[in-house]
C-alpha cells in the first residue's frame, strides 16, 4: 500500500514537473520570437511615441521634447519642432506642397504606413501588368511591394513633420563668431517630375549667436528635405528656412550641388552636368567679403584626405 502511494506521489511530481517544463518552454519561445522579430523594441518605441507632450519645448523647438522612433533608421525624432518649422515653410511660401494630415503616421495613425504600403503595392501591381510584366515570376513577384515600402519607409519619409531631427544646440559660451561649415553633406533624394533619383552634396554654413548646433544636426536637416520628392532649388530653400528658424539668425548659407537622374538617364540623357543652386542669408548675402570667404572655403580640399 505504501509503495502504491510511494509511485503515485512520484507520478504526481513528474506530471508538476513536466508541467512547469512546458510552461517554460512556452514562455521562452514567444520571448524568443518576439525578440528575434524585433517586435519587443518595436512596442517599447510605440510606447514611447505615445507618451509624447510638449512640455519643456523651447521656445524654437531646440532641445525640446524628443521621442525615440524609427522612420528609416534610428534617430531622435522631435514632431513639435516639425510642425513648427512646417508652419514656417508654408508662411514662406515654400512648403512642398503636401497635406501633413496624410503623411504623419505618427502616435494614432501608426496604421497609416501599413494601409499606404497596401494601397501603392495594389498600384504599382497595375502599373507592373500594364507594362505586360509577369507577376508570377519569382524575381518580379515582390517588386509592387518593395517599391511601396520603399516610398513609405526610405525615400518619403521627410514628407512627415513628425520625422524631423531632434535639434541639440548648446550656449555659445566660447563666444565663436567666425563661419561654422559642415561641407560635403550627402544629398539622396528624389525629382518630383520623374520620381528618380536626385545624387548630391550639400555645403551649409552658418555664423553662431547666442546657440551652436550639433554638427550632425545640419546633415540630419539636410536629410530630412531630401527625403520628399523634391526639385533642387526649394530643396534649398527649405534647408535654409529651417535652419535659420532653429538658430535663429538669417546669417546661413546653403550650396547644393547634384546630378538628376532624370536628365541623366531619360530623355535628354546628358550624363556629365550637374546642378548648383545656393540661398545666402543675412551676412552670406550683403557682404561681399563673407560671401567669398564661405565660396572659398567650400572648394579648399579635405583635410584628412587630400
Ligand atoms: N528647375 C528644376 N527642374 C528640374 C529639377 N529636376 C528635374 N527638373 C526638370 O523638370 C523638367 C520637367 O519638364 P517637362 O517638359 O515637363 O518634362 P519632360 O518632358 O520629361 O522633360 P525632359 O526632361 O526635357 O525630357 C525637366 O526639364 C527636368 O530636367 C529641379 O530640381 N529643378
């Protein structure tokens, strides 16, 4: 009698064991996966996309209210400062013609990429059969909806306020009051008459007031315009308008100079022009003296390399 209960306690503490084994292994793949999907970091950046609020914005938007998300890749993103400078842009009169309401996917509307994506790979599927290509192929089958996450995810994402740089600027406490350059800034972007690709470099400079930008942030700004589809001059521009909003001062110059695939590579197939367009404010503009100082250092070789 006493081995019979003997093996039923043994039978019942293997079953407790195999037990808290599955749940284990349950828990442990789901953990798994989702790390392995990305989706843990993916939530815990939702979350804190939510929890947004413009508190402790300054009064340009600098140094405000940040959030971490993703548009194309990782980078501080600050949408008040966006929205602000949208705002500017179109005082100006030289905000591209958007309508923001469609284009911020952010906090509520975290669908809204999800449904565009859906929407221009049914599109571009058209576009694919009219041209009499043949969807079942293995090579062209994912084509609608490579090109659709390319427009939403990588190369339009400038189109949303929400998606603009965060601006770290600190107090000009050295006092620096020559020209600042950041030269040979990448420029990706696109022609909105053809849709192809824009390939250049950006110089931009600046002399400080009371605030000096972190570096970076200038290329940040300069990616964040190119990410629409663009021609050159507001392309310009808007560079220019933004970082002045931000540094509050008109002394900032812009030179951006490119190859358009669209001339490039249809119709009139030039293949060796390039395209120079430049806004100078303030200083860069009325003296003369300035103005050929920022020329001049713009065209002086890299110093690491050459
Ligand atoms: N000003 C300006 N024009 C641009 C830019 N990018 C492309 N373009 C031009 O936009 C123009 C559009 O002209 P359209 O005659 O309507 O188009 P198209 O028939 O394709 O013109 P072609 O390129 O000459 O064949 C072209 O001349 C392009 O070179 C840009 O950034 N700035």
């Amino acid at each position: 009698m006493k081995k019979f209960h003997n093996v039923k306690k043994k039978r019942k503490s293997l079953k407790k064991n195999l037990l808290v084994l599955h749940i284990k292994f349950f828990f442990g793949m789901a953990f798994n996966k989702i790390f392995a999907s990305g989706s843990l970091p993916a939530l815990v950046k939702f979350r804190s996309r939510c929890a947004y609020s413009d508190e402790n914005d300054s009064s340009n938007g600098t140094n405000g209210s940040i959030q971490e998300v993703m548009p194309a890749s990782a980078f501080k993103v600050n949408p008040n400062l966006g929205y602000k400078v949208h705002h500017h842009l179109l005082q100006l009169g030289i905000e591209t013609p958007y309508d923001p309401l469609i284009t911020d996917s952010s906090n509520e509307n975290a669908a809204n990429n999800a449904r565009k994506i859906e929407q221009i790979t049914d599109k571009f599927k058209e576009i694919m059969e009219i041209l009499g290509l043949d969807l079942t192929n293995d090579s062209l089958e994912k084509t609608p909806r490579r090109v659709a996450k390319m427009y939403v995810e990588e190369v339009f994402w400038g189109l949303n306020p929400h998606n603009f740089p965060h601006i770290s600027t600190v107090k000009n406490s050295m006092k620096y009051d020559e020209m600042v350059i950041e030269r040979n800034i990448n420029v990706s972007s696109h022609c909105e008459h053809h849709f192809v690709h824009i390939d250049g470099i950006a110089h931009v400079g600046y002399i400080p007031k009371e605030r000096v930008i972190g570096l970076s942030k200038i290329n940040r700004v300069v990616r964040y315009f190119s990410k629409r589809p663009q021609i050159q001059e507001r392309l310009t521009e808007q560079i220019y308008a933004a970082l002045s909003y931000v540094l509050e001062t008109q002394d900032v110059a812009v030179t951006v100079i490119a190859q358009h695939f669209c001339v490039k590579c249809r119709g009139i197939e030039d293949v060796n022009c390039n395209t120079v367009t430049s806004k100078l404010g303030g200083i860069f503009q009325t003296d003369q003296k300035t103005r050929g100082e920022f020329i001049r250092l713009i065209q002086i070789p890299n110093a690491n390399c050459q």
